[in-house]
C-alpha cells in the first residue's frame, strides 16, 4: 500500500513536470503523420504498450518525464497535435510498460 501511495505522488509529479517540460506544437518539423489526432488517442487504451501507442499514432513521440522508485517505472511520452491548433498535444503515461494515463489539449 505504501508503495503505491508513493507511485501516485511519482505519477502526479510526473504528470506537473511533463506540463512545463512539454514543446509548444508547430515548433519541431515533424511531418503531418506523426502528429497525433483525437482519433488516434481516443484508441489509446489503459494497458496498451509502448509499441502498440506507437503504431496508433505513427511515431515515437517524446519522452517528456521518466521517474524509477520502489518497483515502478513511470514514463510521460508526449505527442504534439496539428499546429493549426496551436499548443496542441497530448501526453500518455506508461507504468512499467503499460498505459495508466493520458491527457490531452486541443486535439481535433
């Protein structure tokens, strides 16, 4: 129980960091297929690998936070959304391997 609790603080601290770490869209030169839409996240899944995302989303997205204590491994990978829609994205966090969070702003 301890160790979860733990794991929790990780994942929302996690979770604030990859906010301020996170590029605004438009700023890289990804091509249009590796943005990802609403659709592609909407099929994002708890439970899900890494891999399985990937092939959702058509590319690797960036690894925005990473934490390891006491047995988890947390991972925040973020992808950035059309940037016709400025500031948009979407962040998916792995624990160890496995989907347990996304969050998302602005996609369409």
């Amino acid at each position: 129980m301890k160790n979860k609790k733990i794991a929790m603080k990780i994942l929302s601290a996690a979770f604030a960091l990859a906010a301020l770490a996170m590029p605004l869209a438009g700023c890289s030169d990804l091509t249009p297929e590796e943005y990802i839409t609403r659709e592609e996240f909407n099929r994002i899944k708890a439970g899900m690998t890494y891999q399985e995302v990937k092939d959702i989303v058509g590319s690797a997205g960036t690894i925005v936070a990473e934490s390891s204590i006491a047995g988890y491994t947390t991972v925040i990978v973020s992808w950035d959304g059309d940037p016709v829609n400025i500031g948009s994205n979407a962040n998916v966090t792995f624990q160890n391997g496995v989907v347990v969070g996304k969050a998302q702003a602005g996609l369409e």
